[in-house]
C-alpha cells in the first residue's frame, strides 16, 4: 500500500459544528503532516508528527487540533470554524524526516458556513 | 526565512514541445527538492525528489536539476502532451526534512 487516504473528500460544516478530518497510512512511514492550500496559493504547513508525538505546530489556531492516536492515523479536529478556514486540507507522509520525500492524501475540501 | 519562486507563474504550449519550468530559493541549505504535480482541487502527486547531494533525477519524459548553490532547479519536460497539463509545484526540504517550503506553481496548459 503506497498511499494516504483522507476522509471525507468534502466537507461542509457550520460555524459552531464539531468535525474531525481523518487520515490513514500504512507505508510504515514515521512522519505525518497536515497541509492547508488555499485556491491558488501554495500549500502552508500546520503541523508535523514525528514518531506519533508532535513536532511543529506553525502557530495553527486553537480551533484546530491535531491527535496522532497511532502511527498510521493522523486527525485533525476542528471546531468553531470561521468561513476564511474554507480550504483544502492536506495530508501527508514520509519515512522520516530523512529527506525521503512526502506522499500526499487527495485533501479534503472544507467549506464553512 | 526560505523563500521558493517559480517561474513563470502560467504557460501554455502547444503539444509536443519540451519546456522547462524554474524554480529559486533563497536559503541554498537545503535538505532535498521535491517536485510535485497537482490537478485541479486534487492533492499532490510526487514527481521527482532530488537530494542536496544530488545533481539531478530523472523520470521517463521529466528531467530535474539542482543547483545549490546558485539557488535553483529545473523541471525540463520533454515532448509535452495535453495530459501533462496540471500545476507544477516545487518544493525545499529544510534540514531534518520536516519543514518544507513550497513555491506558488507554474500552473501549465498543453493544447492538443
């Protein structure tokens, strides 16, 4: 198994919902990585995992939350979301943070309303 | 603060010509470059990964090179076809490889 599933694809959530977005892994790959891309825009990164603890946080809001429960699944919780958070939401992996490269989720595409 | 450009931002071309796309960054301590591609509203599939200690890597009709030190890499694409058409994205791994700065893309249109 060579890839990173995300779930769901598309989401669409009100302002003062609860949601969580998934994401799954079995490469064995030690590192995991949320990604949020704006239409256009590059992706930005807001958190790292490493050896399922994490590792960065790009100063990422509260409303989003992060939680490793293993090293296959990476979630991020979101809660009392504001529309500008609509975006694409990116998952992704690698070995480590040796270099080895990244391999991304399909996103999930978040639309708050 | 990495910053990663390319160039150009658009590009259209016809079927069957080779094109290079750039990309620049400014912090030459890299830890790899990675190339992607990304289909509208899709997620990112990897092309190419060259390391620091790489000059280049090669992929059936895609070609990247690596210059540290003057900053830059190259996508080259040879004998384009309309399926090639996508957002080309680059992408510098800093030391550790957890943080990873993308450039903007060259968004790219081949016409049959």
């Amino acid at each position: 198994d060579t890839e990173v599933t995300q779930t769901p694809k598309h989401l669409v959530m009100g302002m003062t919902n609860k949601k969580s977005l998934k994401c799954e892994q079995h490469m064995g790959h030690r590192a995991m990585y949320w990604y949020k891309q704006k239409a256009k825009k590059p992706p930005e990164l807001m958190f790292v995992y490493s050896y399922e603890k994490l590792s960065i946080n790009e100063s990422v809001p509260s409303r989003f939350s992060p939680e490793c429960p293993n090293s296959s699944l990476l979630n991020l919780h979101l809660h009392a979301l504001q529309p500008e958070d609509s975006a694409l939401y990116l998952c992704a992996s690698s070995q480590t943070g040796d270099g080895s490269g990244y391999t991304f989720g399909s996103g999930t595409r978040l639309t708050v309303v | 603060k990495q910053e990663v450009t390319q160039i150009p931002a658009a590009l259209s071309v016809p079927e069957g010509e080779n094109l290079v796309l750039n990309c620049s960054f400014t912090d030459s301590a890299i830890y790899n470059l990675q190339w992607f591609r990304q289909d509208p509203g899709k997620g990112l599939t990897s092309l190419l990964l060259i390391q620091s200690s790489q000059r280049e890597q090669t992929s059936g009709r895609l070609n990247a090179s690596l210059d540290k030190s003057s900053g830059r890499s190259t996508l080259y694409i040879a004998a384009s076809q309309p399926g090639d058409s996508a957002t080309y994205l680059c992408a510098a791994g800093h030391t550790g490889g957890f943080k990873t700065i993308f450039g903007a893309g060259t968004r790219l249109f081949v016409k049959a």
